[in-house]
C-alpha cells in the first residue's frame, strides 16, 4: 500500500482509510478484542490519527472475516 502525494505517513505506514460501514460492524472495543488490538488502535485507525501497520489490518480482516482490500481504501 503505498502513499499518494496527498497522505501523509506516520511512523513509515501510510494511513489507509478502514472504510465508513466498519464503525456499524462492531463497538471498538469488541473489535479490539476479535483481533487482538487495543480499542485506541482501532480508534486512531477510524480517525486516521495513524497509520494502519500491515499486521493489524490483516489481524481486522480474520476478525471481520473478510478480505483486506474490503477495509482499506488506497
């Protein structure tokens, strides 16, 4: 997943937007527990405030049971 010119990156990581209908899936806290991430991570990647680290988003996806190309938006 690589940046375009208008994203800015954090911590090397470019910040993938998780897609709106995610927040409707689940509370964060009971994502955070399905994938094994803390609620303020989930969190920090709703708001973009960080970037989504390759090892979450997968971790969000086995979760949610679904594909990664379905959470994150390039």
């Amino acid at each position: 997943m690589n940046a375009t010119p208008n994203e800015k990156t954090t911590s090397g990581h470019n910040r993938s937007v998780l897609l709106p209908g995610l927040r409707a899936a689940l509370t964060q806290r009971e994502l955070g527990e399905l994938a094994g991430v803390g609620r303020g991570t989930v969190y920090e990647l709703e708001v973009r405030h960080r970037g989504a680290v390759p090892r979450t988003v997968r971790r969000l996806a086995k979760a949610l049971e679904t594909e990664i190309s379905n959470l994150v938006k390039e």
